[in-house]
C-alpha cells in the first residue's frame, strides 16, 4: 500500500475516534505514531518529534496549572 494511502486512513480514523472520544485522545494520538512507525511511513524519530516541541511542553504545563485552578478551594490550600 502506498504511504499516502496508509497516511489518510489513519488520519480518518484519527479523526473519527477524536469525535467519538470513547478512549482518551492521547491514546488514540500514539495508536496513530506506532502505526505510522510499524506500516513503514515514519521512522520511529520522525512519527514522535511533535511530543518533544517545547510548545506541546508548555500547552501541558498549562493545562496541570490550570486544572489545579478548576478544583474548588484551591484558594485556601497553602503551597508550604
């Protein structure tokens, strides 16, 4: 099978199990890079060079410091 072929394929099915979000999102996003290694598309570099940006670094960061804020009487607790 062609590499385009492989590719937009498991781009639909990325996209379906996005929308239907019945396992978490991070597991479907490395079912995609292991399948991307193992069909010959990407070398094991390439498929997971995007988790190791500094900017899905920060977005992460992020979203633990932001829901920390989401939990109620995070006001009161102390950080010592």
């Amino acid at each position: 099978m062609e590499p385009i072929t492989i590719t937009l394929c498991l781009l639909v099915f990325a996209i379906i199990m996005f929308v239907w979000e019945k396992v978490p999102l991070a597991v479907t996003s490395m079912v995609v890079c292991v399948a991307l290694v193992l069909t010959g598309v990407l070398d094991l570099k390439q498929a997971f060079a995007g988790f190791i940006d500094s900017n899905v670094i920060l977005f992460v960061a992020m979203f633990i410091v932001g829901g920390r804020y989401l939990k109620p009487g995070w006001q009161t607790k102390s950080v010592a």
